[in-house]
C-alpha cells in the first residue's frame, strides 16, 4: 500500500504558532475504490486564516481537530482513477491541502482546472480565494465608486496588492502600508499604487494625511489595530471600511482594547462592514472573467513566495506572520 505524508495539528497554539504544535505523519494511503481517484498535490496555500481556526472556538468556519491533518486550498492532479467523469491526467482544486496525496470521488466539492489559462499555482491566489476575497470586498462590499480614494493595508499581500490593483482600474488613488522598503518598491513600481509607506517607520496618521491629503473614501482593511483607528481619522464623510482581517490580532495572548476614536465613526457617518469570501461565491463567474481579462492585458501583476516541500509548509505558514512574504505564499509538493 503506498504511503503519503500529512501536517497534523498536535496542540492549539498559545500566542504565536510555534513548530512544536505541529507534527509531519506518514501514513498508508489505500488504492482507490470503484468511483474514486487518488490525486499527488502539487501546490497548497497557507493563510492567514488558518490561525483562528486552531483555535477551539465558534466561528464561521469549524476548528481545526487536534492529532488530524489540517486543511486548506489544493492544487493536485489525478494519478490513478477509477471514475469515470475524473481521468488521470486531469488537474484538479481541493480543500484537501497540507498532505501529499489523498483519495476523492465525485461528492468532495472538487473543481477541475484548465492549465492553460493561468499557471497552476495562481488558482491558490490571484485567480482563487484571496482574489475572489479581493474583488468581493471592494467592488460588492465597499461598492468602490470611480475616481475614489483608497487605502489598503498589508498590501502587499496576496489580498492587499489585488486589492489596490482593482481600484487603479477604477481609476482610483491608491495608498498601501507595508512593512519593509523593498515591499513599498513593489507597490508603487510593480503594482502602480499611487503612495505606499513603511508602517514601522512612520507615524500611521502622518502618512496617511500625506497619501491622502483630501482623505479617504474606502479603507480595505487587513490589520485592524493601530491601522484602524489612524484610517478611522482619516477617513471622509460617508465612508466605508472593508473589514476582512485583522492580522495585527490573530496571535493575540489577551483581548486588545476597543476603538479609541470610536466616536469619529458617528461624527463621520462611517460605515464598518466585516465580510466572509464564501457569502460572494455568486461572484466567481465575474471575477474569473475580470480579472482573467486584466491578466492577459498585463493591468494586473502578482508574485509568490513560494516554499519548497511539505516539511517546509509550517516554516511558509509561520512566515506569513513575519511579513516574508511578497504577493502568496504558496507550497510547492
């Protein structure tokens, strides 16, 4: 029987992940049944996300089980297959990420891929979730106006830089935070934001005021916080916030205090709106279409910090709270 190998949550993390709540098992991997097909990963993402769910809470997505292989976006293809819709050869999208290989049928929520349209690791990035999280949150959530001013934090991140991309094809001003120099460089020459700034060597609100001096219309926001409250005092009347993450907070050992400008969301008229990617599925088709189009016309860039080899997927996945990476962090298998 072959064997395959998988991450298992082995504990819950206390504060920042560590790599002994972690473990890298080999098990046997049994031949596939009548309607079934084994698949070899080829790509998996790791994401911010995942945090909370080795938390063992309530939330819109189940937890993590300890002592089980965790879960996350896939690429992989078909090796072997005994159904008759799924021929070897054929590459396919999971949610059956962290494990070289695994057994599917027909009822696993897969989704075939065309090679040919975009490389195989961009369906984990700008043509998958975090894309279709990107242009749900700023077109359908924050309704994104033509000419507006937009500020997007953690930026150059797989959402972030998509994000500012969009709205610079609504011919919008774009201002982004980073958090090193050859990041802000990656902004403005590569993606056409309009102002991006180191956050650890500025103050928030100064910057702000300095990318946006007539204000801003719509804040993408990835990192609550600090970044909150500054975009918070920045913002102009009738404004809205994109609430997807809040980065700044996942490791968090104690509940962080409340807003402290609170006030300034009546006095502005705000609005503060949280969003989940999969309540916009309905948006997929326009999505694709979209940005797919932008791709081949070269108005969009991306870029991936890719790892090599299961054993390093917890290194990738750790990363991603130590800013090392540019665009998605992806595994390669």
């Amino acid at each position: 029987m072959p064997k395959t190998r998988e991450i298992h949550l082995q504990s819950r993390p206390k504060g920042l992940p560590d790599r002994r709540n972690f473990a890298l098992i080999e098990r046997e991997l049994p031949e596939p049944a009548k309607g079934e097909f084994r698949v070899k990963n080829l790509y998996m993402t790791v994401d911010p996300y995942m945090r909370g769910r080795m938390e063992e809470r309530e939330s819109y997505i189940p937890p993590f089980n300890l002592n089980s292989v965790l879960q996350g976006d896939a690429v992989g293809q078909i090796v072997k297959s005994n159904h008759p819709h799924y021929a070897e050869g054929d590459y396919i999208l999971s949610f059956n990420g962290w494990r070289e290989e695994f057994i599917a049928s027909g009822n696993d929520n897969l989704r075939k891929l065309d090679p040919s349209a975009c490389p195989l690791s961009a369906y984990l990035g700008v043509m998958g979730m975090p894309g279709l999280t990107a242009y749900a949150g700023l077109l359908k959530v924050a309704e994104l106006k033509e000419g507006e001013t937009v500020f997007v934090s953690s930026a150059a991140g797989a959402v972030g830089n998509l994000v500012g991309q969009i709205a610079k094809q609504k011919s919008c001003r774009v201002i982004g935070s980073t958090g090193s120099g050859e990041k802000v460089n990656y902004l403005t020459k590569e993606c056409h934001f309009d102002y991006a700034f180191n956050y650890k060597e500025v103050d928030l609100r100064y910057a702000l005021k300095t990318g946006a001096p007539n204000g801003i219309d719509v804040y993408f926001d990835n990192v609550g916080g600090s970044h909150l409250e500054a975009a918070i005092d920045n913002m102009r009347r009738y404004g809205r916030i994109t609430c997807c993450g809040s980065i700044a907070n996942y490791n968090a050992i104690e509940q962080s205090p409340g807003l402290r400008n609170y006030w300034e969301i009546t006095a502005r008229e705000l609005t503060l709106r949280g969003f989940i990617v999969t309540s916009y599925t309905e948006l997929q088709t326009r999505f694709r279409r979209d940005v797919g189009q932008w791709l081949k016309e070269g108005k969009i860039k991306y870029r991936e910090t890719t790892y090599q080899g299961l054993e390093q997927s917890v290194e990738a996945f750790l990363g991603l709270f130590d800013g090392k990476n540019i665009g998605k962090m992806i595994v390669k298998l």
